[in-house]
C-alpha cells in the first residue's frame, strides 16, 4: 500500500515480475506518466484497458476510482472563541458563513487527479456541502462557484425549507451565451436567515463593466482588465428583532441596522496580480458609492459613515502578504505597487476613484479587519499544488467585533490521512468555509480598537452549541 503514497512518481517500472494482481494503491500515482508493465501474468482486463490509446492514464484511474476509501472522516472543527460578549450595550449577534463550493465545470479530473471521480461528481459533493451549510447553520451565507442551475434548483429550494432567501447573479459571460450554456455559469450568492434579516436591496458589480467605463482608451485596462468577467454581489440587509436576543435595542427604530454583506470572487491567475488588484480597488469603490446611497435613503440626517455596516466575504485568490490584502487592512496601496506590473493604470484609478486627491497612493474609504488570522487558520484552500489563506471575511473596526470562528480542519487528521490535496471523498470543495460570529454593538464608535482575547476552544461542536444557547 505504501507504493501509493509516491504521488510524486513519474515512471514506474515493473516488467517481467510475475505480478497476476495490481494494488488499487497505484490509482494514488496520478502523475505518473510511464508505467511498464511487460512480462506480467495480469488478467486480461487489466491487460486489455492498459493497451488502449493513453492506456496509463486510463489504468490509473480506473485503479483510483475502485480503491476503498481507508480514513475515517476528519474530527469536527473546534470552535474558537475570540472574546467575551459585551452585555451593557444592546447587540445583534449573528453568525457568517463564506464558501468557495467548487463547482462542477471546474472540477475536473486533469486538475484535481488525486480524487476519484466519484468524489468529483456533483451529485456526490452537493450532498455533502448542503449537509456542512445546515449543520453550521449560519444566518448569513456568502457562497462563490455557484452554477446558475444548481442555485435555483438545488441550493435555494433546500435553503428556503431551512428558513432562508437568497439571491444570485452569474459572472457577465452568462449574458453572451445561449440559455442551455447559461444554466451551467457560476456566480456567487448570498443567503439570509429571514428570521434574523430582511432583504432591502441587492446590486450586482461587474468588474468588466468598470473597466469599459473608466479604460479611456487604455490599451492594458481593456485587454487585461476588462476580459476578466468576475463579479461582487452585494445584499443590503436589515437586522429584525431575533438579532438582538437579550438584549432588544430600547429605541424600537434602532432594531433595523443596515448591513451591506457582500459576496465577491476575484481573478485567480497569479500572473494577472494587476487584475486582482484593480477588481479589488474596483470592488471597495463600488460598496462605497452604495455604502453611501444606501445610508442617506435609509437613515437621513445620520453621518453617512454610520450608516451602513460592511461585511465583505471573499474568495480573494490572494494571500495575505498580497497587494489586495495590503489595500484592504491598510486602505490604501502605492501607486507604484509591484503588482501593477510596472503598467501605467495611474490616470485611469485615479479618475475612478473620485473620492481621494492624493495622487501617490490609491485608497478606499472602509476601516476594515480580517476576522481570521494566518495563526488560527493556515490554509483556506488545500490543493496539491497550492495550500494557502485565499477566502476571508472582512468587518468594519469598532462597530462589530468577532466573539468566535471556526477554527481549522484538524491537521492532524490531515497528516495521518496523507491527503495530498481536496476535494476527497470527505472533503467536497478545495476551499474550507469560514464561519465567523459577530457582535453588532450599538453606540460603539466606528474607530475604537477592537482587542482581540483568545480563549481555549470548546473541546467539541456540541460545547460551541452549548455556548450559543448561552446567550
């Protein structure tokens, strides 16, 4: 069996060794590329499937298609508590869930060849991460990688008998296809428990569509910017009466608190850093204009930065020592930044940031926090080739504050297993969803510090449920 764990192997031969049988192990070998097999008494399907047209290939997978599936599910995910709930203000208390699925164009044998292909199906995935979005149960749920076919088929129908509505828009090619290929576009999505949140407004921001507005020309923003067509999807929610718990607001008007909670993928390409980049700088200008319009509507007279509360939910596909990260912590990145790949983009930012004069940096206008961090969550996406922090959920300072998360898929397990990359049979998508709680305190102002006081995590699910009746 240890013959499996070579997954690094790229010849492997065994002629002329009297074997009648194969382990089922060599199926793990998936980037094998030689694979001699003369002079071997094998049964004549074996034979027979080996001497086909990419034969090796064939073999392999038909080996890690009927190998047994040895490890046990992985523990569960301990909860992390990061503080203490304030109880002498009024606070909404809701839990985020955000989630790259994985859909099922992409997920593809030639990029995930460690996973069988059952495990890859979407009807075998499906089931299991609707099953971890019901367990988790969050009130909020940003998902990315969703097709347009499976949310108004499959996710919204089962969410809707689990208490929530959700919304959806598909990345822009959808509007250039016809509608059978339509259906199979991904997007993202966003889910609210109506017990908690009413639905005000919803917006879509199309990253392409930026880039045509403001390229003036640009030779670089029309050719690299704007063929990308990732997307944001933005929910203005209202926070009802069951937010609250305990402790309902005595001012019945301050019930309804307005979140802005968004759901964006960015470009994944990392030799298109300037891509992300800008989506990213694209996206934080947008949210401010709603931010903005949506506060005057909603609350006149109030200072607009007051107003609306924003909770960003990303696939980023960016680390954090990234540009985008550095633009997101810190509002705001150089103009000369590295990532801009050294392409004048000056003048056409500037112009589309009209909030800002200062021509040395470009900024954007949130104080924001990332609720994880790399010590309590080293990866969020786990392939062979690429294990990192990519997907974070970002919350105003001072305003909200994390009370727990979810903390990570147990590395030990992940050791002990050997899994070399997800999905896997127990793992279906090659994100990890983040699940945060939050704490919405009113009167709190927007830039007091947010102090952070680790706890030691509930030894199990069950004591995090515990805890949360506790409230």
């Amino acid at each position: 069996a240890e013959i499996g764990d070579l997954c690094n192997l790229r010849e492997l031969m065994l002629n002329n060794n009297y074997l009648r049988l194969l382990p089922f192990e060599l199926g793990k070998l998936f980037q094998l590329q030689i694979l001699g097999l003369k002079g071997n008494p094998l049964g004549s399907d074996i034979l027979s499937l080996f001497s086909e047209v990419n034969g090796t290939r064939k073999l392999l997978e038909f080996m890690l298609d009927n190998l047994g599936v040895s490890t046990s599910p992985p523990p569960a995910r301990q909860w992390i508590q990061l503080a203490p709930l304030d109880r002498k203000a009024p606070t909404a208390i809701f839990t985020v869930m955000c989630y790259n699925v994985l859909c099922d164009r992409y997920a593809t044998r030639g990029l995930y060849g460690y996973c069988p292909q059952w495990a890859l199906s979407w009807e075998y995935r499906k089931k299991m991460i609707l099953d971890e979005i019901k367990h988790f149960s969050a009130d909020v749920i940003a998902l990315q990688e969703v097709e347009t076919d499976q949310f108004y088929k499959f996710f919204l129908p089962e969410l809707k008998r689990e208490g929530y509505e959700g919304i959806f828009h598909p990345k822009s090619r959808a509007k250039t296809m016809s509608e059978s290929d339509r259906k199979h576009v991904d997007g993202c999505a966003i889910f609210y428990r109506t017990a908690k949140f009413v639905l005000i407004k919803e917006q879509l921001v199309e990253f392409n569509q930026i880039a045509i507005e403001h390229a003036n020309g640009h030779e670089d923003m029309l050719n690299r910017v704007m063929t990308k067509d990732n997307i944001a999807l933005a929910a203005l929610l209202q926070t009802r009466e069951p937010c609250w718990e305990s402790s309902v607001p005595p001012d019945p008007s301050q019930v309804a608190q307005p979140i802005l909670v968004c759901s964006a993928h960015i470009h994944w390409d990392p030799e298109f850093c300037d891509v992300k980049l800008i989506q990213t700088m694209m996206l934080m200008e947008q949210l401010r204009q709603i931010v903005e319009s949506c506060g005057h509507s909603l609350r006149p007279g109030h200072k607009k930065e007051n107003n609306v509360q924003l909770l960003l939910c990303a696939d980023f596909n960016s680390l954090p020592d990234s540009g985008v990260i550095e633009f997101i912590n810190n509002g705001k990145v150089a103009v000369n930044h590295k990532e801009f790949k050294d392409i004048a983009y000056k003048e056409c930012l500037l112009k589309m940031l009209s909030h800002t004069n200062n021509d040395q940096q470009f900024t954007h206008t949130f104080q924001m926090n990332s609720a994880y961090s790399a010590d309590l969550l080293p990866f969020t996406n786990y392939t062979y080739d690429f294990k990192g922090i990519i997907d974070y959920i970002f919350y105003p300072k001072g305003a909200m504050k994390p009370l727990g998360i979810l903390g990570p898929v147990s590395e030990e397990w992940i050791k002990e297993s050997k899994i070399i990359g997800c999905p896997h049979p127990h793992i279906p998508s090659d994100h990890f969803p983040l699940l945060v709680e939050f704490g919405l305190t009113l009167g709190v102002p927007r830039s007091s510090p947010v102090n952070q006081v680790m706890m030691p995590p509930p030894t199990s699910h069950a004591a995090y449920m515990r805890r949360m009746k506790e409230f």
